[in-house]
C-alpha cells in the first residue's frame, strides 16, 4: 500500500513496437525481439477501503502531489470506516450530466449570454466525455489533465476548456456536491509559442485612411452605410470597446457635453458584467456628434446606433474596408488587423503617451495587468528606437575630470 509506478513490458521488433503475441511468434520463429520493462510517467497510489477491498487509482506525475492524494484518500477511508463521511459524499454516485443542468441554471441566473453558457457547457462536456468522468467520483485531476492535452486544439483553447472545468468544479465544492475541489491544483500551459493568431495594431496613418476611405465609401454592409462604419471604427479604435459592446450602444449611451465626454456600456452587455463609462477625446464626441446630425433617420429611444446583423461578421467588414483603402490585413510578420486589433491600436497609443500601466488596465477594464501589457500593447521597434535613442552617452574622460574637480 502507497504511492508506486507501475512497470511495463513492451516489446520492440527493428526498433518499432509490436504486441507480446507477435513478441512470442517472432521469438518461436528464432527472430530478435528486444523486451523492455518500461516505468509508466504517472504515480499510482494504492490504498484499502474500510471494507478491505485494495484500491489502486492513478494519481499525479509528481510524486509529492501524489503522497498528498493518498493521504487524503485514506483520511477519508478512516471517516467512512466509523460513520463521519462528509456530506458531499452522497453525490459522487450521481450522473455529472445531471449536476451540468444545474450549472448551467446557474450560469443563465448570473446574466451569462446564451452564447458564453452555451461555450462553457460544450466545453466541459468535451473534456469530462473524453476523460470518462460519467459521474461525479471520475472528475480525477490526472484524468482531466490527461482529457485536455489529447484535445486536437492549440495550447489557449486548451486553457479555455481548462478555465471552463475548473468553474464546474468550483461550483461543485462551493454547493456542497463534492468534499473538495478536484481541479484546484491544475495549471495553465503556457500558450505564447503556440499562438495561432497574431493581432497588430493599425498605425494612425492607416487609420486615418481607414476612416477618410470608409467615409466616402459607395456600398452599404448589412444596413451601415459608408459613413456609419467609419464613424463605428473611430468609436471602436479611440474607446477600446468589443463588438458587442459598440453593437448595444444607443443614444442614451453618449454624453457629449460632459466634461469630459463619456460613452457609457451598461452591464447587460460589459464583458464583466458592471456599467462601465468611459471617457473619450473631445474631437470623437465632436465627430460623432456631426455624423449623427446627418443621418437621415436618426434612433429612437432603445435603438442601437449601428444597428442590423454587423456584429457577427465585424472582421470580414472591416477586412473590406481596409482592402478598399490600400491597407494590408497581414503584415510582414503575419500579424492580422482584425476588428479587434482596434481595440489593440487603442491600448497602443495609451502607451505611446506614457500612460501607466494602472490606467491603462482601467480604460481597458482588464482585470489582470498582464493582459494590458501583453496581449494589446503593440509597440513597435520604431517606438522603442525613440526612447533608446535619447539615452544620452557616458561623459568623456576630460569631462568626468572636470565635473569631479
């Protein structure tokens, strides 16, 4: 009884493994077969149960963490062996499928969209299906952790469907339904050397001609004229909103004679779901303000300023409109000027003004640093050049004399 590895044989025929079956007829036919005794990478621990039954389950890769779940595997032994189990152990037993319903109640009740619940949900699904854990006892931390590196995904998907499990679990302890929470101790993976897309930021002299391109532009895409959308990309590029937050905005949203101007996303609609009111340059209050007077039809109460089935295709629209004026959607690098990358061209010129990193993240409204400081930042070696570039030189030896004498 402990923590143990388990040791394999495999057979190997001209370098390649085959089966002990075909190990055994090679060898009757007087053919070389290499035999190996292989340890398995993950721990086992083995323990009893009070009714004397021997246990044996795979644990953890480091051998600590897998001492740690035999300690707790037994400690729960001795409750069970003299009647203390703990509450939460009457659900193990229960379908996870059933406890997933309740989630996603629990989820919709939160104010999460249909969309975000529907992602999580799938999400886990895909995980639990693949690791077997059909009821809540088969929720391992090995298991899931062995479910999501098999995931045909790259390494930020993983850590999507990572995130979305651990929230089911979470839920899971805080309600009560299980003794402790199984995934607590899984990490992400680090996903910058797998990053499949690659955001950058326009320069402002592709944004403005973006926008004097998109202004005079003849067609119209699912209901937004020439006009509309380059006033929608000076919103999105000098606020930082998402494409649903700018999609939700009315004219109850704007308030231009404040001091200073203000665009306001209630929370129905904010990504973590709290009103957020974001100042913005005067000279955008100003341009709106004029696009709104030309409008021929201007939204009533409660109507979305950029109305219509847009939001969906935000970066095919924008992709057009870029082409359109002359600028390329994948640089050099490969990096993409998506719609979001508006979002990343605001971060940028936050930077580029010297702006802390504290304010940005609130103008941002991130709630990690990191993400304002990785993820959206996009300075360029020419802005970097400029700051090296007024370090000033070592005195000379002359003027080091003079300066101690």
């Amino acid at each position: 009884m402990g923590v143990f590895r388990k040791v394999r044989t495999r057979w190997y025929y001209q370098g390649k493994q085959i089966s002990a079956a075909e190990a055994r007829r090679r060898q009757s036919q007087g053919e070389q077969v290499e035999r190996r005794r292989e340890r398995s990478g993950v721990w086992y621990i083995k323990y009893r149960r009070p009714d004397g039954q021997a246990v044996v389950e795979p644990a953890f890769s480091d051998k600590e963490a897998s001492l740690e779940l035999l300690k707790r595997r037994r400690q729960a032994a001795e409750r069970e062996a003299i009647g203390l189990t703990h509450p939460a152990d009457r659900h193990l037993l229960e379908e996870v499928e059933t406890h997933l319903e309740d989630f996603q109640h629990e989820l919709i009740a939160r104010g999460r969209t249909r969309k975000h619940v529907k992602l999580t949900l799938r999400r886990i699904k895909a995980v639990l299906e693949r690791a077997r854990c059909k009821r809540l006892a088969d929720i391992r931390p090995q298991a899931v952790r062995d479910a999501l590196l098999a995931l045909p995904v790259a390494i930020e998907t993983r850590n999507h469907h990572l995130i979305a499990c651990k929230a089911f679990t979470r839920w899971l302890w805080r309600q009560g339904r299980m003794a402790e929470d199984p995934l607590v101790g899984l990490g992400r993976w680090n996903a910058e050397p797998d990053r499949r897309v690659h955001r950058r930021a326009l320069t402002q002299e592709e944004l403005g001609r973006l926008i004097a391109t998109t202004k005079n532009s003849p067609w119209t895409f699912r209901g937004l004229s020439g006009p509309d959308r380059a006033a929608l990309y000076v919103a999105a590029a000098y606020t930082g909103l998402r494409v649903s937050e700018l999609a939700s905005l009315t004219r109850a949203s704007l308030a231009f004679q404040g001091d200073p101007p203000t665009v306001t996303v209630s929370a129905a609609y904010s990504k973590h779901r709290r009103q957020d009111v974001i100042p913005i340059p005067p000279w955008v209050a100003e341009y709106l303000q004029q696009w709104l007077s030309k409008r021929q039809v201007l939204p009533g109460p409660g109507v979305p300023l950029w109305p219509g089935g847009w939001k969906g295709r935000a970066a095919f629209m924008l992709r057009q409109d870029l082409e359109a004026a002359g600028i390329p959607f994948l640089d050099q690098s490969g990096n993409r000027a998506d719609f979001h990358a508006l979002r990343a061209f605001y971060a940028t010129q936050l930077a580029r003004l010297g702006v802390n990193l504290q304010t940005a993240q609130a103008l941002l409204r991130h709630s990690d640093p990191k993400l304002t400081a990785k993820t959206y930042t996009k300075l360029g070696i020419a802005d970097l050049g400029g700051v090296v570039s007024s370090l000033a030189p070592p005195p000379t030896g002359q003027q080091a004399a003079e300066n101690q004498g």
